[in-house]
C-alpha cells in the first residue's frame, strides 16, 4: 500500500522526515562511505559521469551533517516521550558503548598503538587536544552532544519565549567557531565540532516546533528546499578539480557552509520523495536496513576499506584499472556491511541481557528490594 504522508498539508516538517528517518540513515552511511573509500569509477574520458561521481564522492562528509540534523530532532522527541534523564542517557550508551569499544581496540591493535595513546584516543583526550582525526571523530562529537544536550533541552522547555532561545543559540553556534578562532584556544576538537553546532540546533528547532501551523509541509518548502539543493550543486560544481570557479570561492565559508545547505534542503526533499513510494518498496526496505545498523558502519568502514584495499592490491593483479575499481568497491561495500551487521547483532544479543539485568535492578528499587 503506497503511503500519502505527504500529499496534504496536514503533517509537520518533522513528521515528513521521521517517517523514513532510518532510510536517510541508511542513505546517509552511503554517502559517507562513498567519501571514505569508494574509487571513483569514471575518468575525464566520460565528462558527464566524471562530474556525477566526483560530486557524489567529493561531498560525502555531508552524511555526517544529515546524521546530526535527524539527532537533534530525535533527542527532542525522545525526552518529550520519557523525560527520565537516566533513561536518555542509557539509551545513549547502550547504542554507542560496545560497537565503539570493540571497533577501537581493534583499531589500536592493528595500529600497534600503545596503551597510552588509546587511553588517549578512545576517551577523548586526543580528539580534543592533539588530533580530531585520531580515533572515530564523530563518536566523540556526538557524546559531547549528548552530554549537554538535556541542559539545553531544558532551559529552552522552561522558557515562555522557546523560539527566542532556539535563534540565540543557533546565533552563539555560528558565532562560536569565530570566537575560538579569534581567541586562538588550542582545543582542535572543540573547532571542529563547533562547526557542526548549527546543523544539530537546526534539527533541534524543527522537533520543537513539529505541532505548529507554520511547519505544515507545503509546496513553497519544496521549492525553497530545491533552489538551495541547485545552488548547493553549483558551489560544489566549482570546488571540483579542473573547474573555474562559476561563483568566487573566496567569499564562501568552507565546506561547513557547503554541508549545512545540503544537510537541511536533501533532507526535507528525500523523504518528500520517500513519502511517494511505499514504504514495503524494494529500495526503502533496503535502505532502512542499511539505517539500522549506521552507526556500526561508520565504526568499521574506513579503517576496513584501507584494509580490504590494500589486500586486493597485494594478491589481485589486472591490467584494467575500471575492473580493479569495481572490485575493490564491491569487496568494500560487502566486507563492510557484513561486518557492520554482525557487530551490530552482537550489540543487541549483550544489551538485551544488560537490559533486562537493568529492568530487574529497576524493579527492584521501585518495589523496595534490598
């Protein structure tokens, strides 16, 4: 049965988006997969192509933003579900702990990394002080997120003027960066997530606002959302090697600008678009498996593409550089979400234990166990 969600002005923004949530999820990890580690497949020989896959490959890191847009909203919807702090945070961790625990000693133990540098690197310290880059960036970007989240959430519920407080933090999350830059503070993670703030108080704002008239989806969001995706194309056009720049890069805030744009206007016009196909279709039964198991993907994917790489260019020798691309893709793409699924059914077998060892221990405290 084909769903209509769309087709009339009586839902939110919010409700559009989070009636397929997991398939722009399960998009999501694709496109940053494609920026991790997939070969582009078409050379200058086939110009058009060439463009298509450099645009999709080159603006990858945007899945990241599309992740953070739907976590904002998601964190707003979950407190106003249960608003237990207890339970937010447990839920929080019972999602990220283990895949991120597991993935990062293999990591160190494939590195040869010393204690000292892992301790450094799973907990944070390395991300915020030394290198962004040194363990699983996002995981680190999304706990402190997470830790400050229900603060914000709360001040911005308690007040009588909720959309005045939403724009002034979204106004002190551009201004952020600037001042970091301006006061020279050398926190490399706290710069680099700061650039992520707006996109996540955007989600925010959407999830606050879902019941009000004005969030009803319509046609004029639609066409708002498809100029800024065109103009957003445009100025991903001109970052492309071999291109003159049809719009002066120079006046453009760096990609942050470029990830916002796409981040907001893809999402809204995706699940405009999922809205119109059933949702028992082929492509959204697909890409909603593919959500459910995103985070473990982006644990696994990048450090298991270099090494599936580096494998088939160790023991498979063809002449024909487009057949070793496919093949390294297809040996990455499956080899990633392989292991992805089962550390992510690992995940769930231990937590389903934890959780009941959890509701036990809850239970028992209710009902005044010692």
């Amino acid at each position: 049965m084909k769903h209509s969600l769309i087709k009339n002005d009586k839902f939110s923004i919010f409700e559009v988006i989070s009636e397929s949530r997991l398939e722009l999820m399960g998009l999501a990890s694709i496109w940053i997969l494609c920026f991790h580690k997939i070969y582009s497949f078409f050379t200058s020989d086939v110009p058009v192509l060439n463009t298509v896959d450099s645009l999709i490959v080159t603006s990858g890191y945007s899945g990241v933003d599309v992740f953070l847009l739907l976590s904002g909203m998601g964190l707003v919807f979950a407190l106003d579900k249960n608003s237990s702090i207890k339970r937010f945070y447990y839920r929080r961790a019972r999602r990220l702990f283990l895949p991120y625990l597991v993935v990062s000693i293999l990591i160190a133990l494939a590195n040869e990394w010393s204690l000292i540098y892992y301790l450094k690197a799973v907990s944070g310290y390395s991300f915020l002080f030394e290198d962004v880059h040194a363990l699983l960036w996002y995981v680190h970007t999304i706990l402190i997120f997470y830790l400050f989240f229900p603060l914000y959430y709360y001040v911005v519920k308690s007040s009588k003027h909720k959309d005045v407080v939403v724009a002034i933090a979204f106004l002190l999350s551009v201004i952020f960066p600037t001042v970091l830059t301006f006061f020279d503070l050398k926190i490399v993670g706290l710069s680099y997530l700061s650039n992520r703030i707006p996109i996540f108080i955007t989600g925010t704002a959407i999830a606050f606002a879902r019941n009000r008239p004005e969030q009803r989806i319509k046609k004029g969001h639609i066409i708002v959302c498809s100029i800024i995706f065109c103009f957003w194309l445009l100025l991903m056009y001109s970052t492309l090697p071999n291109i003159n720049p049809i719009v002066p890069l120079n006046y453009i805030p760096d990609y942050v600008l470029l990830a916002y744009l796409v981040a907001v206007s893809l999402t809204i016009l995706v699940s405009y678009l999922f809205g119109r196909i059933s949702k028992d279709s082929f492509l959204r039964k697909v890409l909603r498996k593919i959500g459910v198991i995103s985070f473990e993907l982006y644990c696994v994917q990048e450090s298991l593409t270099i090494f599936v790489s580096k494998l088939i260019g160790e023991h498979i020798h063809i002449s024909n550089a487009f057949a070793i691309k496919v093949i390294r893709n297809i040996a990455c793409l499956v080899s990633c979400f392989v292991v992805a699924y089962l550390l992510h059914l690992m995940n769930e077998k231990i937590m389903q234990v934890v959780d009941k060892r959890v509701l036990y221990n809850h239970n028992k405290q209710k009902n005044g166990g010692g």
